[in-house]
C-alpha cells in the first residue's frame, strides 16, 4: 500500500471551452491532510493539462483535542477545541507528520 499524499475536495469550472480547477481545499476529516501537501494536489491537474490555482482556496489545518480526542478543525488561527473548548496544540498532531 502506497501513503496517501493529499486529500480534499477540487471543484472544476468551464472557461473558454476547457476545464479549469476552481476550487481546491484540504478538507478531508478522514485523512486530515496537512496544507504542505499541495504540491502532490497540484501534480494531478498538471499532469492533464488543466490550470488550477497556485495554492489551496480554503486551507483546513486539522488537530486533535488532548482532552476530549475529537477531531477538530482549526479556524482563522484560533486553537481552541470545537467540542470541549480546550486548547489545542499548536504542532500537528494528525495525519501523517507534517
Ligand atoms: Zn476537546
């Protein structure tokens, strides 16, 4: 088995009667990738020829509460747990290390 290197969500556009990447984000809370994986993201599209934006449109930074082990999505640098309102950490702590 090989690693996963990204996962997400990528919306797609016609423009000028050829595919574009519109929208791409990391959100994916199964694999909780980190946003430095973009470079495997942008390789897909690349590889077909499609334009795409040159980072992800909506960065998801994932992290797991010490406290009550939820997964949590961090929003606008606020580290603070959405269950139980515990900090997080400010080191990634899901996913494969990034
Ligand atoms: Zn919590």
């Amino acid at each position: 088995m090989r690693e996963v290197l990204s996962a997400g969500e990528m919306s797609f556009r016609e423009e000028s009667g050829r595919w574009v990447v519109e929208e791409v984000s990391n959100q994916s809370t199964g694999y909780c990738p980190d946003v430095s994986s973009w470079p495997a993201v942008a390789e897909a599209p690349d590889r077909i020829g499609i334009h795409h934006p040159s980072g992800f449109t909506h960065e998801v930074v994932f992290r797991r509460c010490r406290s009550c082990q939820e997964l949590s999505i961090v929003w606008e640098e606020n580290f603070v747990c959405v269950f139980c309102g515990e900090d997080l950490p400010r080191k990634r702590n899901v996913g494969e290390p990034g």
